[in-house]
C-alpha cells in the first residue's frame, strides 16, 4: 500500500508550491511546475494586436506577454500515485521545471509515482519525464496517453493545415514529440475515451488544441470535478473571446468550437473545475455574463 488517505504511509507536507485538498477516497495535490512567458504573437492570430491589448488593459495587465501557469494534479490513492501532466522539465528554467523540488516539498519522491497520464502531447507536458541526461524522472510509473493522440503525431503525413502555426515549426514539434515516443515506448499504454483509467478518472476526448486532447472527470464518492487541460490557456482573452483562439492549436477551428461548448456546458453546470494554464492552483468555475464568460478563481 503506499497511502491511505487517513492514515497514510505518505506524510504530505505543507509548501508554497503545493495545496492540498482532502476528498472522499484520495488525497490531491496541485502542484506547480512554475511560469513560462509567452509572446502575445501566440494569441488571436488573426485579431488585430490592439484589440488583444485592450481587452488585457482592460483587465489591468499591462505587460505585452503572456505568463502561462503550468497546474499538476497528482492523485494518493490508497494503491497508487497518478499524476497528470508532467511539466516543462529542465529546458524552462527557471522560471518553470519546478514539478520535481514541489513533489519533494510535498514528501513525495519520484519513484514513489505509479501512473502519469497525459493531456495530450505537446512538450510542457511532457519535458518533465526526462532529465538533461535523458533519463526517466519517474523510473517506476507507467505513462498513459490517448491511442488518438498517439496515432497522430506518429504519422508522417500528419495534417497540420488546419493550424495557425507555421509547418516548419509543427514539423519540428512532430520530430521532438516522435523522439519522446521513442524514449517511453516501454512505459507507454494508450487508452480509450470509453475506457475509464482506475477507479477515478475518466478521459473525455476534447479534439481541437490537438486530436488525442482529452479533459479528465475525476470522482471521488459523491465529488468530483473535471481537468481541461489545454482548452484555456489565460484567464481573460479566451473566456471574453473565445473565438480568438491560440497557435497552439492544431485545428483551429475546431478548438475555437471546443471551447465554446465547454464554456457554455460549464457555466450552465456550475461544474468545478481546473486548469492546467489557469491561475494558481487551477481550480475555479466559469460564469456566463451577458454575451461573454469569465473564470471564477476558487
């Protein structure tokens, strides 16, 4: 057994970088990877740049780039350790790359983990399993990532004209991703969408930001709330204008149709969720105002 959530094998210790949360059969943490800063370039391609800085004025952030939070579930059951996501690793130093020292903070090596499973893969996601070395960080645990995630990106004729991002840098992403494949093929496991993960998470394919993109319903007795992994990326402009979109995503249109149908779902809902992208700890709700919606920090 490794923990118990009452009693627990695993002594959770309180750190900046960590918040706790106590539900029905586990314990939770959100743990942060830390900040990375992003060029404004990467938002609204096709909005004029003075009307993605008002609408941030607006909101009161004054600086021109981006400051994207990257939120870590890790899950203690009572015969596992999941987390999911794993974080910049050591190339976003120093701002980000901080998943590692926060686990140990927190009284959890990481050998300790037993399961990483993975939104999707694009590298702040997934840099976190490998070192500078390239080693595995956590040697012990099995990685879990959608069959439609991986399928894509191991095609060589991947269709990435539906992007607003440039071909040479989705080909170059492809060539990183292939070769993080090649470094976990003995640890990896796909999954289906109509295949719960344990006995607490369940994927739901979200296609769009890319086409294994999966949210996580994750229940514990009577609670339970969602991940939505990348369907967000700030707090302000894609709630206001989700139409706006980001680079990032690999089929444009149908993320900006994703995001739609998430916020509408949600804010009718009063579902609680969390974000990978979204203020620290990631936890929150979204609310629907006239025409537009907003993110409610928990």
């Amino acid at each position: 057994m490794i923990n118990n959530p009452d009693t627990g094998a695993i002594k959770l210790n309180q750190a900046p970088g960590v918040v706790n949360y106590h539900f029905e059969t586990f314990n939770l943490l959100a743990i942060t990877d830390g900040n990375v800063e992003y060029d404004s370039s990467c938002f609204a391609p096709d909005i004029h740049q003075t009307k993605l800085k008002q609408i941030r004025e607006n909101h009161h952030i004054l600086s021109p780039h981006f400051m994207l939070t990257h939120n870590i579930l890790v899950i203690i059951s009572a015969d596992r350790i999941v987390m999911i996501d794993a974080g910049n690793g050591h190339k976003a130093r120093p701002g980000a790359g901080k998943l590692v020292s926060n686990l140990h903070a927190a009284g959890i090596k990481p050998d300790d983990l037993t399961d990483i499973v993975l939104s999707h893969a694009h590298p702040d996601h997934f840099n976190g399993l490998m070192s500078d070395s390239g080693q595995l960080v956590f040697p012990n645990a099995k990685i879990h990532m959608h069959q439609k995630e991986f399928d894509f990106w191991q095609d060589d004729d991947a269709d990435f004209s539906k992007s607003k991002n440039s071909r040479a840098s989705l080909q170059s992403l492809q060539q990183e991703v292939k070769f993080f494949f090649s470094q976990i093929s003995g640890k990896l496991q796909l999954f289906h969408t109509d295949e719960p993960l344990f006995d607490f998470l369940q994927p739901i394919l979200t296609p769009g930001h890319t086409p294994g993109h999966c949210m996580f319903t994750i229940t514990s007795g009577n609670e339970k709330f969602v991940h939505m992994a990348d369907i967000f990326h700030d707090e302000i402009v894609l709630f206001a204008k989700p139409e706006w979109g980001t680079i990032f995503d690999i089929d444009f249109d149908l993320a900006v149709r994703t995001r739609q149908r998430i916020l509408e779902k949600f804010a009718l809902s009063k579902q609680r969720v969390f974000g990978y992208h979204l203020p620290w700890p990631g936890f929150g709700y979204i609310e629907k105002h006239n025409e537009g919606f907003t993110w409610v920090t928990e």
